[in-house]
C-alpha cells in the first residue's frame, strides 16, 4: 500500500486569513516504509513572514523571495502524490493550507477521506500522553539531531518513521502468517528493491579455499553443497 507522509510550513496558523505555504515535504512509504523517494518545494508566499514564524522554521521573506510560486510546482506535488492516501501529524492543520492553495488556482482539493491523522491514531495508542512530533520520536528513540528548526521535508522524514512505530514498527517486515504444516507458521519477507550497485564480496582467495576444505571434511553430503550454497 503506497502512502504519502506529508508536511508543510506556513507563515502562520489560519489559511483563512491570508496565511500561505512557504515549504512542501512528502515521503513516499510502501505497507508503512519509507521507499527512499521523497519530494521537496520551498514556495515564495508572496507576503511577510512574521518574526516568531522564523524562530520557529528559520524560513525569511527574503530567503523564499525568488523560489518558487505554489501554481508552478502545483503540477509536480501532484504527480508525486497521485491517488495515494497522505499521512499527515495534525492533518487538519496540513489539509487545509493544501486544499485552500489548490483552489486558488483552480485544482481538485485532495479529499477529506484520503488523510490519515498520526496525532488520532498516538492519542488512541497513548491515551493521555503528549502526542506531539517531538514527543513521539522520543518515545520510539528517533533522533532529533536533524531537527534544529522546524521543516517541511525534514519533519516529513521523521514522521514516516513515526507512522512505522505507530503501526508495530520493524517487526511489521516479518510475516508470520499461519500455516497448517508441523511448523506451526510461515516467515516470509517482503520485497525489497534491488541495490542500485551490488556490494562488492570481501572474501579472500584464502578464506574460500579454507572453506572448501573444511566443507570438504564434513562427508559426502554437507549442507553447502545439497542446498547450492557453495
């Protein structure tokens, strides 16, 4: 199940009142892993970014002056997120700064029912405990280090690894399914891409030469040699 973990920044808290996205971040996650492809905007909010608002995301009117306008990488967050269901921390908060520069400029909204909310499913988890980001990666031992100043693509990373955690974390890359036999129960894993270069085998002339002899002594029949090992 393909899934987008997204975040933005703002220049403030109410896109009603004329607040506007300053920075996009998605994270593409697979059956709740993160694949490695991400997709990253800074957006010129053509308006003053207040003060407190750069405290918090380091992000100034005269930093994001020449990047550029939401209508112009509208097209490519959209063809990142296609129809997949967006994983967002306070969704509310993240749907409606999306959906509000969709219309301005005339694009279908993305629909209430693709979001998935991480502060719903912590609080449901964790009732009564803090449910915020920072919190999370504190309770499931997620570095903060990266995280000087509050941003887009830096936030949506850690949440994709929150999401994991939220969903049984690592384990989840083992299938115990049942099986009727004597042993009570399949492992199997998932699928996963190959590497971009094969890693290179460090072994020496020596150690197989080694091996070899040692599989050698075993008899006619060691395991290495029936099961295409060696």
């Amino acid at each position: 199940m393909r899934e987008i973990v997204f975040d933005t920044e703002t220049t403030g808290l109410d896109p009603r009142t004329g607040d506007r996205i300053t920075e996009l971040g998605c994270v593409e996650v697979e059956d709740f892993i993160p694949t490695g492809r991400t997709w990253h905007a800074y957006v010129n909010p053509q308006r003053d970014i207040p003060e407190k608002v750069t405290e918090i995301t380091g992000l100034t009117a005269e930093f994001l002056a020449d990047k550029s306008l939401f209508k112009d990488v509208a097209d490519d967050f959209l063809e990142f997120v296609g129809d997949s269901r967006v994983v967002a921390h306070n969704a509310p908060f993240d749907r409606g700064f999306i959906n509000m520069e969709l219309e301005r400029i005339g694009k279908p909204v993305i629909a209430n029912d693709r979001w998935v909310d991480t502060v719903v499913i912590a609080r449901k988890k964790f009732p009564g405990a803090h449910a915020s980001l920072d919190a999370l990666c504190k309770r499931f031992g997620i570095s903060l280090e990266t995280r000087d100043k509050h941003g887009a693509i830096i936030d949506a990373l850690l949440l994709a690894d929150v999401y994991l955690e939220l969903n049984g974390g690592r384990e989840r890359a083992l299938d115990l399914a049942g099986d009727s036999g004597e042993n009570g129960g399949v492992v199997s894993f998932p699928k996963r891409s190959a590497r971009p270069e094969p890693i290179k085998s460090r072994l020496t002339e020596a150690e197989q030469a080694a091996h070899e002899a040692f599989v050698d002594s075993l008899g006619e029949n060691p395991v290495w040699k029936t099961s295409g090992l060696l």
